[in-house]
C-alpha cells in the first residue's frame, strides 16, 4: 500500500509553486543522473585507503536511491589473505560498501555532510554469490524509512545483473553532543 502526503514544492522549469500528493516512498519523481567521481565522495566520507570502497556514484535519485559502482581488482589487500588460491571478495566489505554508498545518500541528500553515518544494525542478510577480481560490483540502496536521527535502507550488490549480496541495513547520523 503507497503511502501519500500532500507537500509543497516547485514545478519543475519554473519558478511557480505548488501543492502536490507525493508519495512517501519516491519524494521525487524524477531521477537525477549525478555522477560523483572519487573526490567527490571523499569530501563526503571519512574514509579513506584502504577503507574506502566506492569508486563512483552513477546514478542518484532525489532523497530515496543511490546506485554506486566498486571495480573489485586483483590488487586489492583483502585478497592477499581471502583465499590465496582462488581470490573472493569478503562479505562484510560488501556490506561495507553497500553502508558507504548509503552514507553519501544520507549525509549529502539529507543535509548532514560534516557527521558521520553509524551502522546501528543489519537485517535479512544474504550473500548469493562470489565476488571475484575483475567484477564490477553495483551497489543499489533504497531508503526505507527515515527518523532522523535514525533510518534504514534496502540494500543490494549486483554482479552483471545478478544479486551477490542483499541486506535491510539501520543508521544514524552522528548527534552532537549537547554542550553544558
């Protein structure tokens, strides 16, 4: 069942207003195709090499959806000990990348750039397949719900169209503490 709310906004094109139903779950209905190299999302994210597991961002949708794209190489660290004879990227550095593509979703959309998206839990966690050096790994995140300072999202890694992990990950955006 759709969810919907009545919200004010802008015709796009012009500078009239306007009330409109929107549905909760697409706050916008159009799809911006932003890409953001690499240093980009470093002004976003904290991290950085070897922690850093996005390459790029593909593909934004306004508030709900962000698509992030990971080139698995041989060169990687992990797999100088994840297995020796036959190279798989770890799941939970999946997981971590599917979180950080999520994180530049939350802190840049939601204006909270500056903080620092925390996991607070993962649900329905599974791995599908192998990620193997030379995948392009496509990390899809969906806003689910969103409490600030609290939320969750949908979450999936895709190999060639095909699911190598999914999982319904928790956050929160770091709150500054109250001064006294």
């Amino acid at each position: 069942m759709t969810r919907l709310r009545r919200e004010r906004g802008v015709v796009r094109g012009s500078s009239r207003r306007c009330w409109n139903w929107v549905n909760l779950r697409c706050m916008d209905t159009w799809v911006l195709r932003q890409s953001m190299d690499i240093r980009e999302i470093q002004k976003i994210l904290p991290h950085r090499f070897p922690f850093l597991l996005v390459d790029r961002i593909v593909e934004t949708e306004t508030n709900t959806r962000i698509v992030g794209i990971k080139n698995v190489s041989i060169n990687e660290w992990f797999f100088q000990g994840h297995f020796p004879n036959e190279p798989i990227m770890p799941g939970v550095l999946i997981l971590e990348a599917l979180a950080q593509v999520g994180a530049v979703l939350v802190l840049k959309e939601f204006k909270a750039e500056g903080k620092i998206a925390l996991f607070t839990g993962m649900e329905d966690v599974k791995f599908r397949r192998k990620v193997v050096p030379g995948d392009v790994l496509r990390l899809e995140v969906e806003v689910d719900r969103v409490r600030p300072p609290f939320g969750r999202y949908k979450t999936k890694a895709l190999v060639e169209g095909a699911v190598a992990a999914e999982a319904l990950m928790k956050f929160m955006v770091e709150v500054e503490p109250k001064k006294s």
